[in-house]
C-alpha cells in the first residue's frame, strides 16, 4: 500500500470514528441534549482525533525510522571486500543498491530471472527502463538489491497493518469512554491547543535551525582564521581556493565590507528618510480620502517590486545616467570631459536603495502618524496653530519614538539588501569615503564567494557563513531595537 | 449692598441681560456633513461676558454649533457651513479672515482633555509661542503664571512645571487645557462639554473656575448636565434635531420655558 492510500484509510476510518462518536453521543444523552456535557459535534471530533492522531504519528515515525534500520541491514550485508574500503565506498556501494532496487522493481518476472541468473547484462536491462548507472554493476549488488526490496515491502505490509489496527483501536477506546458528562469539549480545545503550538514551534526552530547551521559552519570558519584577524581585518582578499591547498593564505577582513554596507545604507537613508517622511505626512495629514486612496496604494507598489528589477534599474539606467552627467559637469567646470562618479559607486547604490526603502518608510510612518490621537490634533488647530506647526510641535513629537523605531527597521533592510548592491555598487572591497567610488557590501562578498565551483570545506567559502551570521546579529539587534521602541510607543495611546 | 447675598447680585446682574452686547451673531446657520444637513437655519447671538449653554439632546447639533463659532468645522473635509457668524461685527467666515488668527481669539476646550504629551510648561507656552505673544523667558514665565493661577492650577502645580502634562489627574489636565486657552489671551472661549470626562469633585472645581473666567471672557458652553447649564449660565440654548428650539435667559428657560420641548427635556421626559 502507498503511503497516501494508507493515510487516506486514515482519514476514512476518521471520519467514520466521527459520526460513530456523533451517534453514540447522541445515544446516550436519550433524547435530551442538554444532558450532554459537550454538543454531539465535540465527541464525534474527539473520537476521530482518537482515530487519526496516533495512527499518523505511528505512521510518521515508521516512514523515517524504517529506511534508517533497512539500510542498516543491507550495509551489514555487503560483501567484505566492500566493507574494508572505508565509509565513503560503503555510502557509494549502497547508492547504487538502492538505484538496482529501485530499477529491480520496474523489471517483469522473466527479465527478473534472467538478471539474477546473470543471463542478462544488469545495466542494459536497467537502462531499457530508463534508470541508469553508473557502472556494469556486480553480481553481489543484484542479491542486496532484493534483500532491500524485501526489507522494504516487508516493512511496508506491516506499517500498513499496524497503522490500521492503530486507528480503530484509537476509535474504539474513545467511543467506550463517551457518555453524557463526559468532557469532549475541553479535551479537543486541548488538541486545538497543542496543534497551535506545534505550528508556532516549527516557525520557531526553523530559524533556531538556521542560526545554528550558520553559526556551525561559521565555527568552521574560524578554526581556520581566527576571529581577531576577521573582525579587526582591514583587507579583503580571499584568494582563490585551489584544490588540495588547503591554504590559509587569503586574507578575510570583515572591516571593509561593513563600511560599505554601512556607507551604502547611509546614504539609501539620507535618501529615503526625507522623502519617506514627507510623503508619509502628506499621506497621513493633507491628503484628501481620494487621493489618500489612490496615491497611497500606488507608492505601496513601489514595495512589490522584485529587487532585482532595482538593481537592474541601478545597473543600466541610473549608473549610466550618474557616470555621464557628472563628465559633462567636469567638462562644463575644468573642460575635461572624464567623469568623476563611476557607473558602479556607492551613490548609485545608494539612490536606487533609496528608493527602494520610501515606501517602507512612508508606510510605516504613516500608520504611527495617524495613531496619534485626534484630539491632540484638534487642542493644537484649536489654540490658532497652523496645520504645519501641529504637525512640527505636537503631531511628531508625539510619533517620534515610532518613527525612529520604523527608520531602524527600514535600516535592517538596507544593511541586508542583496540584489541591488550586487548589481549597482562594485566589487571592489576598500575603505575610502568618496560615494562617487565603488564600495562593496557584506552581502556582496556572500553572494561572490558562493557562486562558481567550489569546495564547502576551504575558508574561500565558509567565510559566507560567517559574514552571514555577522549580518544576521546586526539586522537581529537593529530589528529587535526598533521593536521595543514602537512597543514602548504603543503603550502610551492605549 | 453688602448685605445682598452673592445669589442676589448674581440676580441683580443677569436681570440686566437684555442689556449686555451680542459678542458673536449667528444668522442663518446651517451646516452640511456630506448630503446630510446637522443645523437648520440657526439663528443665535452670543452676549459678551456671558457664560451661554447649549444644551439639547445627543445629536441635536450644538456642539456643531459650537464647533463652527472659531471655525473648528473645517478640519472635517465633508462639512460645509452657509449663512453668516460675526464676531464684533467681522464676518468670521469671510475669504479674507485667516483663521489660525480666529482660532486665537475663540479658543476651545474639548470634550476629553488633551493636554500635549509636554511638559505642563511647555503646555501652556505652546500658544504664546505660536503667535509670538511673548518673546523672552521672563515673559513666558509671567504667561505660565498668570494662565495657571486663572486656570486655578497654579498652586497644585507650581513645583512641577517640567513635568508631563499628561501625568496629571484628569481634572488637572481639563483645567491645564484650560489654562492653555486662557494662555493665547482668546477673547470668547469655547467648551465642548468640558466635564464629560470628570468626577464630580473635579466638576465641581472646573465649574467654579468657568464662574470666575466670566468677568473676562464670554464662555459658550455644550453641556448634558441640566444642573450644570443651571450653575453654570446666564443664557441657554436649546436644540433640538438641528434646529434651535428656545434661547432664553437661564432662569427663565428653568423655570418657565417658552416652547413645549424645552420643557419636556428639562422634566427628562426625552433625551
């Protein structure tokens, strides 16, 4: 039986477990169902809950765990030979025993023969049903591969049946257990409970998860390069990791990097803030409901657009346009026409960045704007104030810690943006403070070291994990920040 | 006459009522949010140095009425006022007026106090400052004084003028807006139910203090509290679905109302 045959029994004998427990329910209230302690409805989930739950779970952890003892079984059953050849010939061996399993299984019973009597070559009766391999195969892979197949068929039988006497047992024990005062309700909110839980768990440990793979390789990293040299380096220069050197010789300093992801982002913020919080003012206070309806959602879409498309727009567009005007500016002043910002720079960068960001910032502050009570509004309007000067004095002072708490989440977003730094600022890693030049980013230099051929085990590539997890405490720290300012902020108009 | 009870003076003075100068004229007002009309054709006169009540059941228009005496209605992008309000014979509504100039002579104090989230201090200065009433810290120290001992909050708070206005308790923080209107120096002052929000102790000081600012300011005043309109006023107003029902000396209107309705809701037969 397949696994989504068996799971679909499951939900049969479920559903049947269901209206069982529905009409036992309704049974034993005789006739008057506010005898009941839980609607019918309640003890019809609780006892396919009884049904489904542990049947899945069993069925769950004998699809992970049985592959692990099969596999087992048929390693200890490989030739010596085999076995003295060390882990990696072992691993391989058992691939390829798994791939004569698996094309075994699509072989009718004549070829079968043949092939188990060595009348017919292993690879071209496999081939002809499109599975390949890699080699002529020997006999010995032939016998193991029936000893899994039967390992495996054998294990399925029983799963399948185990599963199913599970459910029903499920079934029938909750159903002896309902009657009248029984409590359905209180114990299916505790499986709603416990699913809720689950969900949030895995969000939870998926990032648990992640940090510490990163964190792992990044130990790596620094068995090989120390922290000092990676944190106080002031060079950037990895090298190539050539096959078999092993070499420590690159050098691997974070410092210029983070001042151009930093220089990068200050200068996307420098762009972004005045022109966010303008447009977020006029949004929250000038603008009439029409064109608040209309112009707002339109600088919203500003925020849908795929990063790269910026990038793309930096890269042939903006660069270009920057690197000749500032050559016609240089012609016009010393008559020299070579220009002084390059097509690559972290001006580009940053304006396209920039631009990137208003509607974040416009966004966010807009709704932290117009959280401000009214009424502090109207007191301003009310004493002869201007709409500008209670937006200055009243309206701003009051949104400011929200505001600053959104400008730092809109910062977490510049220091981690990817795609257009990629496209528009430069490779080129140096400390220097001239935004006409190229600078390059943390993000940069993960995307350069990851891409192309290479080995997961020099510190050319683990550096990545290591520059990852620095931008990750940086962004974590940023982001946390700005959540307890606006927490804080909330908590005064509530 | 010092043997005159303060009652009879009180009496003596508002006997003279028909007397006293209109302030603001109201002709003809009539106030439209969106298709719906609030107000009907209007027509009341606001006497100088008179504390007038507006009193009607919820949604009966006064406190539009009151809103559109320093042009508050303009903030609602839907509302849109005809006929004509005057204050000291100026059309109110004229192109020419400016309004933030309006505003500073027909302050308002709201309905829940709103005291800016500053400094008590900075609270009241917040005005002057605006319309550049005082320009040295002296000045603004005399302004601070002067609008919290009128505000009948100075003594409560005089050591702690740097301390947020919105720690106080909320009759402080009603009598700190009103100190804050007092502040600008208005020349009518605007209350939209000022003790909707109080306990009846702070009531009790912030009516007191209405009491007082009479001899220098005329006062309009919303209120659901028949007993406060009472306490409070010398001329009452009465509305009803939009329209003015009876405009009346206070102790007339309380004792011997012209029109029907008037009488109903005093006896709390509607409302």
């Amino acid at each position: 039986m397949s696994t989504s045959l068996i799971l679909l029994i499951i939900l049969i004998v479920g559903l049947a477990a269901y209206f069982a427990g529905r009409a036992r329910a309704t049974a034993s209230s005789k006739g008057k169902l506010s005898a009941l302690h839980s609607l019918p409805g309640y003890h019809g989930v609780y006892v396919a809950i009884w049904a489904v739950l542990p049947a899945a779970f069993v069925l769950a952890i004998w699809l992970l765990a049985s592959p692990f003892f099969i596999e087992n079984s048929v390693r200890s059953a490989l030739p010596d030979t085999v076995k003295s050849q060390g882990t990696a010939t072992i691993e391989l061996m058992l691939g390829q025993v798994m791939q004569v399993a698996n094309g075994l299984k699509r072989l009718n019973s004549d070829e079968l023969a043949a092939v188990t009597s060595g009348s017919s070559n292993l690879r071209d009766a496999l081939a002809a049903k499109g599975v390949p391999m890699a080699n002529a195969g020997e006999p010995y892979m032939v016998e193991a591969a029936q000893h899994y197949n039967s390992l495996r068929d054998g294990s399925r039988w029983v799963m399948s049946v185990a599963v199913l006497i599970i459910a029903i047992a499920g079934a029938v024990f909750a159903i002896r257990g309902i009657s009248a005062p029984f409590r359905a309700r209180n114990r299916v909110e505790r499986v709603m409970l416990g699913t809720l839980l689950v969900a949030s768990s895995i969000a939870i440990l998926t990032t648990v998860g992640i940090v510490g793979s990163m964190l792992s390789e990044a130990i790596r990293f620094f068995q090989s390069v120390s922290p000092s040299t990676f944190f106080f380096g002031t060079v950037w220069d990895p090298r190539f990791s050539a096959a078999g050197s092993g070499g420590t010789e690159g050098q691997f300093g974070l410092l210029p990097l983070l001042a151009g992801t930093l220089y990068i982002a200050f200068v996307a913020m420098l762009f972004a803030v005045p022109v966010g919080l303008f447009a977020a003012i006029y949004m929250a206070e000038y603008a009439k409901p029409v064109v608040r309806g209309i112009a707002k959602p339109l600088l919203e879409i500003l925020a849908g657009i795929p990063t790269i498309v910026y990038g793309f727009f930096a890269l042939v567009t903006v660069g270009p346009f920057l690197r000749d005007i500032s050559a016609q500016l240089n012609g016009l002043v010393t008559g020299n026409y070579v220009n002084f910002i390059q097509a690559q720079s972290v001006l580009t960068a940053g304006l396209v960045m920039g631009i990137m960001l208003i509607p974040f910032v416009s966004s966010l502050s807009d709704d932290i704007i117009t959280q401000v009570p009214r009424s502090l509004r109207d007191g301003s309007l009310g004493l002869g104030a201007t709409r500008s000067e209670t937006i200055k004095r009243v309206i701003l002072p009051a949104a400011l810690p929200g505001i600053v708490g959104a400008l730092l989440l809109t910062a977490s977003r510049a220091v981690g943006e990817t795609m257009i730094v990629v496209l528009a600022a430069g490779v080129a890693a140096r400390m220097q403070l001239n935004p006409f030049e190229a600078m390059t980013t943390v993000t940069v230099k993960i995307v350069n070291q990851l891409t192309g051929d290479l080995e997961f085990n020099s510190p050319q590539t683990l550096v990545a994990f290591a520059l990852g997890i620095t931008l990750f405490a940086i962004t974590l720290c940023l982001n946390i920040y700005a959540l307890y300012i606006v927490r804080k902020y909330r908590e005064q108009y509530e | 006459m010092n043997m005159m009870s303060e009652a009879a003076v009180e009496k003596a003075l508002d006997q003279k009522m028909n007397t006293v100068p209109f302030k603001m004229i109201g002709k003809d007002v009539s106030v439209y949010y969106g298709e719906k009309r609030a107000l009907f054709d209007v027509n009341l006169n606001v006497r100088e140095n008179t504390v007038t009540a507006l009193i009607g059941p919820s949604g009966c228009g006064k406190s539009t009425f009151l809103r559109t005496l320093n042009r508050m209605n303009d903030t609602i992008d839907s509302c849109r006022v005809t006929g004509k309000i005057t204050l000291d014979d100026g059309d109110i509504y004229d192109p020419s007026i400016d309004v933030v100039e309006l505003r500073a002579r027909v302050g308002m104090v709201f309905q829940k106090p709103n005291p800016f989230p500053k400094s008590i201090y900075e609270n009241v200065t917040y005005g002057p400052k605006i319309h550049g009433l005082a320009r040295t810290k002296a000045e603004l120290d005399q302004v601070v004084e002067s609008s919290l001992q009128k505000a009948g909050l100075w003594n409560e708070v005089k050591d702690r003028l740097h301390e947020s206005g919105t720690g106080l308790s909320g009759g402080q923080q009603q009598r700190l807006c009103i100190a804050r209107a007092v502040a600008v120096s208005p020349e009518v002052i605007l209350m939209d139910e000022p003790c909707s929000a109080l306990d009846p102790i702070a009531t009790a000081k912030v009516e007191e203090l209405i009491h007082e600012l009479r001899t220098n300011y005329t006062i309009v005043i919303v209120t659901h509290s028949m007993q406060q309109a009472a306490r409070v006023s010398q001329r009452t107003a009465m509305f009803h679905l939009g329209n003015l029902v009876e405009e009346n000396d206070t102790d007339k209107m309380f004792t011997n109302p012209d029109d029907q309705r008037t009488q109903d809701y005093i006896m709390g037969r509607f409302g």
